[in-house]
C-alpha cells in the first residue's frame, strides 16, 4: 500500500472477502486467554477454525503484555508466554493508516487508552469488535453507521443462531 492510497482503498485491500474480520479489546482476550470464561467458548471455537480474522495493533499487544503481570492477576498464574504467543499467533498485526476515516465527533471513546480498538475496527473493515468496556460499548450505536458491531462475546453468543458468523 502506498501513502497516496485513500483510507477507503486501504480498507478494502486488508478485507479478507469471505472471512469476518474481528478486533477484541483486552479485557476480552484476558477473558479468553487468561479466565477461560465460558462467554469466549465459540468465539475461541471460531478464532482457532479460521472461521474468524482477529486484527490488532502493536500498542494492543503491549498493552496486553503490560497488564498480565499485575498483581490482580497473579492468583491465576498467567502463563504469559502462552497468552501472548498465542496473540502473535492468531492475529493479524496492523498498523492503524495515517488519516482514519473516522468522524471524530461519532467515535470519540471516552477512554484515551481504548480509542485504538474503535479505530482499527473502523479501519480494517471489522465485522464485531468484542468488549466488556463501557466506554467502547456506548458506542455501539454510531459504530454501526461504520459497518461494526461493538459488543460483548456473551451478547454475540445469544445474538447470532450457531454455525452462523
């Protein structure tokens, strides 16, 4: 992709045709990978079959990285190794194109640290962008003008009838 190219054609070059795209914030992968909660089973299922493409950025995974060796989550003794080779190994990284086309006004998340999730799902052209965070699921109304769900694996889960991405 060169510089010149609109943030349109960028997006169309990184949609796989057949394959939904997703993005998760990091609370849901500490959810998947960490907790192994229930709510991510078919999620897991569909990431693991390349039934789904999960995007991230550079700044996701560091973000993950920083927070598993918190003291909160010591009492599940993460094996850090495993959750974040299991994130370089399942996901696409990109970087975010240079001027987004997003409206600032329509998709401003509260939360600084949680822009970046509502950006590449704009970006890349994701069908869902799974999370549990308040700030990114109020704006489940104007992501949809973008083509992009925000919501929770558990809402996914009772939403969308089995065998049916």
């Amino acid at each position: 992709m060169t510089e010149r190219q609109s943030p349109l054609s960028q997006r169309i070059a990184l949609v796989p045709p057949s394959t939904p795209v997703v993005v998760l914030d990091t609370n849901v992968v500490l959810d998947w990978l960490l907790f192994q909660d229930a709510a991510c089973s078919r999620l897991s299922s569909m990431l693991l079959d390349g039934q789904l493409h999960w995007h991230a950025t550079a700044s996701m995974r560091s973000e993950l990285a920083s927070v598993l060796p918190r003291r909160q989550f010591q009492r599940w003794a993460p094996d850090c190794e495993h959750i974040l080779s299991s994130f370089d190994r399942l996901t696409k990284l990109r970087s975010l194109p240079p001027c987004t086309a997003v409206p600032p006004a329509k998709l401003r998340c509260r939360d600084p640290d949680d822009q970046k999730f509502i950006d590449l799902a704009v970006a890349v052209g994701a069908r869902w962008l799974f999370s549990k965070d308040r700030a990114l699921l109020a704006l489940a109304r104007p992501a949809r003008v973008h083509g992009v769900q925000v919501l929770t694996p558990a809402q996914w889960h009772r939403l969308a009838p089995l065998g049916q991405a």
